[in-house]
C-alpha cells in the first residue's frame, strides 16, 4: 500500500511542518471515504480523530432547541477541521456530514495524544497549528453573530 | 435624437419624472425598480458606481445605487432595501406610478486601474446591487481583463440577490464565482461561513489584483483586512461608503466623511484615501 506520507507533506495544515515528524503522523493516519450525505459523526459521539480534507465538502450542523439542525460551518478541500480530540471529555460539538463525495485524511487523535505526551515539541507544534485554526473560526463565528449583512451600509 | 434624462450636470437639483415600468421582488425585503424617463429625454447615461437621488413625491428623496446595466440606457434600475420611509413607499410602488430621478452623480469604479488586472468582487448583502453594473461592464469587456472573481456573502440562502444571474456567471468558464452564507438548512449545498473565508482561494498573482469591495461597513472591514493579508496593496482596494445625504452635489454638508464628502469625492474611493478615516466610530 502506498504510504500517506506524501499527501500528508502536500496538505496545507502540514505546511513547513519539520519532516522528522511526519513518519509519527503517518503511524496515526488513515485514508477516509464518505459518499454525498453520509454521517461522519454526531453530536456527543467519541471524538477520537480529525480530518484533512482532500477533496470534497463537509458540512457542520447543529440542532438549536426544538428546530431543524442548521449547517454553521462547510469545510472544504484543504482544510482541517475537528479539535475536540485535543480537549476531555473528547466528545463532538456538532454533527458533520458530506455534502458531496469526500476523501480526506483521518488522523487517530488517541494515538496522537500520545504522541505528543512523549514529544512535546511536536505537541508545541501542533497545538500551534490547531490554535490559530481555532482562532480563525472563532472570528468568524464572532463575524457571523455580528449579522453583518444585515447592519446598516 | 434622443434626449439624455442625467440630470447631474446641467439642472442637479430638479427630479426628473421617470414612470415605473417594473417592481420585481429580490428577496423578502429588497425589490428592484426599472423606470423610464417621461418623455423625449428617454437615454439615461450613468458609468458603474454611481447612484442617483431618488424621489417619491409627498414623502421625501433617498440616494440609491443604480444596479442595472450601463449598457441599456433606456431604463434605469435600482435594487432597494425597504428599512424606512421612503423605501417603503417605494416598495409598494406599481408599474405606471411615477418617482422623480435626480442624477447620476458620484464617483465610478476604476476600471481604468482594473485594466491588464486580475479583479476581485466582494459583495455582502444588498452591496452586490451596486457592483452588478460592474459585473456587466467587465464581461462586455471581458478581454481587457485577467481572472475576474465575484465573492459574494449573505445571510442565509434566501437573502442572496440575483439568484439566477449568479447561476448563469456561475456557468461561465471565464469567471470565478463563489457565494456563502452565514447559515443555512440542511439541502443547501454552497458554503456556510464568512466572505471573507473566500477571498484566499480568488487571489493567485496579489501584487496584479485589484479588489472592488460593497456591503455594510463592518463587512467592509473584514474583507479589508484579509485582502491585506493576501498581500493586496491599499491602493489596489476600492470600496463604495455610505452616508445620509441631501443635495448629492457637494453643498449641504450632510455627506461629510472626514475631509471628504461622499456624494462628491465619492462613493467610490480607493483605501487608501479613506484608511485614516475609515472604521472610526466617532468619524
Ligand atoms: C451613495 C448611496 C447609495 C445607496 N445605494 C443604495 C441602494 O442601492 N440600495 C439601497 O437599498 N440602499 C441604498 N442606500 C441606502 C439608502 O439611501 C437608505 O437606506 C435610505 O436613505 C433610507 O431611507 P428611508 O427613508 O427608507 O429610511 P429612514 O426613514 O431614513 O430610516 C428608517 C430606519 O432605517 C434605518 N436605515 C437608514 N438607512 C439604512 C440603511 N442603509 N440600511 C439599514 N438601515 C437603514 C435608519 O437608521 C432608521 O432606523 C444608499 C445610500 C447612499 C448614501
Ligand atoms: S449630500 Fe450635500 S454635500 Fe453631500
């Protein structure tokens, strides 16, 4: 079987990651599929990995009080997306399913832990990495709370 | 020969009776209106980024973007949102009632600087309606220019403008266009996030792009800052400013924006002109 190695290197979220590194990621990884509308995981499931997008568009949905779920989020072709495995209880904040086909890459987030427990430099790095992915989307929930294009021009 | 109904130039401050020849609904709050001018002066001339004070007798005058194309200068449109007085005496308007037109005035949109360039739209809300006749002037030109991005960002998929012409430039091979919205239903298949989360994949050669930005301020800010970020100069960045007006030529001093007066020295400036000023809350 080929290794993930190459597609790991090529993913933007990876991007000048030292290269020592990526034989440990590829220990965690695992090539995924999901056809248009299936699940990937629901609110409240283990959230025991997170996703490269690599082709594709995901859509994250939650449920408020007694409505109809309502997607907040669509990730799409080199993105990353999935943080929870980083925080106990590691359980997932929303619901997330293909809009279309998928591939991405899986990356296991216990053997990760793990991983970084016993190298804390690449722990450092990847928290990095996941923050300012955290960061970013928090802006933009705050943007998308602020209704923007419904203020006065 | 026809006559030319703009006013701008030659009676600035007297309306021109335009008879309403269409109201269609956009989205639950915003409608377009297409007028004619009322007798001989039946061409109306206008460049892209220009708005005109529109009047609804007994009520009061708004400025309003034109949103049709400049190339059809027998009819005049506006894309409205109804927030108040006069726009919603507009909205319930009919074909055959009559509006006065006073017009065009402002500053255009540099397709001069566009040329040779890549350009990037970005549209929040209503704002796509002032920069639709830029959309028709570049691709009645389309050979004078390099990659032409439309991103466009509204609150949910109901609120997007111009559904059907975004799904023909959509088809085009010559266009990039992407749309989001800030939420939506499970059945909508688009993006769900911010404008500004588009912008990254529309820019590849930043230092030969030219951004023409419209929508709410605060929108405005954000799209800003990540056209910064993709390496965009200031003076690369055009955006569209609103503020509450009277005359529309330069008098009243109701316009005023720093040292600047909108209706006059706008509405259309480059960043850089207005970075100093712009996103002040006290300004
Ligand atoms: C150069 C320029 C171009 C413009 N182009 C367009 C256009 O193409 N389409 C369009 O719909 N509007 C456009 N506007 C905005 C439009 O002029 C105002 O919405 C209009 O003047 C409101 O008048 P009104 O009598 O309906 O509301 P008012 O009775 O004056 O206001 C009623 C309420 O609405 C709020 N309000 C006023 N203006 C706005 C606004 N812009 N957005 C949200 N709330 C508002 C007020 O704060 C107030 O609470 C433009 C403004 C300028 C300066
Ligand atoms: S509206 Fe009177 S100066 Fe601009």
């Amino acid at each position: 079987m080929k290794s993930l190695q190459p597609i790991l290197e090529e993913h933007p979220f990876f991007k000048e990651l030292e290269p020592k590194y990526f034989e440990l990621l590829v220990g965690c990884a695992s090539n995924v599929r999901f056809e248009a509308g299936e699940i990937l995981f629901h609110e409240g499931d283990q959230a025991d990995r997170f996703f490269l997008v690599r082709q594709g568009k995901v859509a994250l949905e939650m449920a408020p009080p007694n409505k109809e779920p309502m997607i907040i989020d669509t990730v799409e072709e080199g993105l990353v997306f999935g943080w929870s495995w980083m925080v106990p209880p590691y359980q997932w904040h929303f619901d997330a399913h293909a809009l279309t086909l998928v591939r991405a890459i899986a990356i296991d987030g216990k053997c990760l832990r793990k991983k970084c427990e016993e190298d804390h430099e690449l722990g450092y790095e990847l928290f990095k990495r996941f923050f300012s992915v955290v960061t970013e989307r928090l802006q933009h929930t705050r943007v998308q709370l602020l209704d923007v294009y419904g203020a006065q021009v | 020969m026809q006559g030319n109904a703009s006013t701008a130039t030659t009676q600035p401050m007297i309306p021109l009776p335009h008879r309403i020849l269409k109201v269609r609904r956009e989205t639950g709050d915003v409608f377009s209106i297409e007028t004619q001018p009322e007798g001989d002066e039946s061409d109306f001339h206008f460049v892209p980024g220009q708005f005109n004070m529109v009047y609804v007798f007994g009520v009061g005058e708004v400025p309003l973007s034109i949103s049709g194309d400049p190339a059809r200068t027998h009819t005049l449109t506006h894309t409205i949102r109804s927030v108040g007085w006069v726009t919603q005496a507009l909205k319930k308007m009919k074909k055959g009632d009559r509006i006065g037109v006073r017009g065009p005035f402002g500053t255009p949109w540099p397709f001069q600087e566009a040329a040779g360039n890549d350009v990037v739209i970005v549209a929040g809300g209503v704002g796509l309606a002032p920069l639709r006749p830029v959309i028709y002037k570049l691709l009645a030109e389309r050979e004078q220019y390099g990659n032409i991005s439309i991103l466009y960002g509204a609150r949910n998929p109901d609120d997007l403008l111009y559904g059907k012409e975004l799904e023909k430039w959509r088809g085009r091979f010559d266009l990039h266009v992407d749309a989001t919205v800030d939420s939506a239903k499970r059945g909508w298949m688009g993006n769900v996030g911010v404008v500004t989360q588009l912008i990254p994949k529309a820019i590849s050669d930043p230092d030969n792009t030219l951004a023409m930005i419209c929508g709410p301020e605060i929108m405005m800010r954000f799209t800003v800052n990540e056209l910064q970020k993709q390496g965009i100069e200031n003076s690369n960045i055009y955006l569209t400013m609103e503020r509450n007006m009277k005359c529309a030529i330069g008098f009243c001093g109701h316009c005023q924006f720093g040292p600047e007066f909108i209706c006059k020295d706008g509405p259309v400036f480059s960043y850089e002109r207005v970075r100093n000023i712009f996103g002040k809350r006290e300004i």
